[in-house]
C-alpha cells in the first residue's frame, strides 16, 4: 500500500536550519508530484513547497522562498526539504503528500513530523 513516512523534525532555535526526508513506497514514486505542506497550531495545511515528477519545476509558498528549497532523488524515492533561518512562525507539523496533478490536494499524506523554532 502507499506509505508516505516523514523524519526530521526537531527542536530548533531561530535562524537554524534542518532537513526533512520522507520516504516513499508503494507506487510508482517518479510519476507523482510530490509536496511539502505544513500545518500549525489552529491553523489550516497549507503548500510550503512542490516539485514535480522529475525534479524539473517547483513551487514555493512566499514564506519559504529564498529558505527552503525542495529536491527530490527518484532512485530513493526520496523527497526532501532544507530549511535555512528557520524562525518561530515556521513551527507546525510538516507533511509530505504525493499528487497526480500538479498543484492539486495530495490524495495520499504521510503522517507528518514536528518542526518547532524556539528559543
């Protein structure tokens, strides 16, 4: 069945960096697009950063430009973010999720991982 398994959360202080992986396995993992979302306290999931089957295009949410930046390796079925100058508003459970469509709501979710900027 598809997994989807996140790690690389942590406790960070502000202007630190971490990278997140997530794991893919049961499909096909170079014919979906595939995303990072992130969801806060009381707040809705929303896109941090996409790329598409082949690592060729990506998309960022403005809070992210200029300080993640999301890859992909296909041979792993791997994808990744790194994340630099990390700052409190960042905090939330990261998500990765796969799409057939590009930009379109991921229809498989991992169970996501905790990201906390403090201080």
């Amino acid at each position: 069945q598809v997994q989807l398994v996140e790690s690389g959360g942590t406790l960070v202080q502000p202007g630190g960096s971490l990278r997140l992986s997530c794991v893919a396995s049961g499909f096909t993992f170079e014919t979906y697009h595939m995303g990072w979302y992130r969801q806060a306290p009381g707040k809705e999931r929303e896109l941090v950063a996409a790329n598409t089957a082949t690592g060729g295009s990506t998309e960022y949410a403005d809070s992210a430009k200029d300080r993640f930046i999301i890859s992909r390796e296909n041979e792993k079925n791997t994808v990744f973010l790194q994340m630099h100058n990390l700052q409190p508003e960042d905090t939330a459970v990261y998500y990765c999720g796969r799409s057939y469509l590009w930009l379109r709501r991921p229809d498989y979710w991992g169970n996501g991982t905790l990201v906390t900027v403090s201080s």
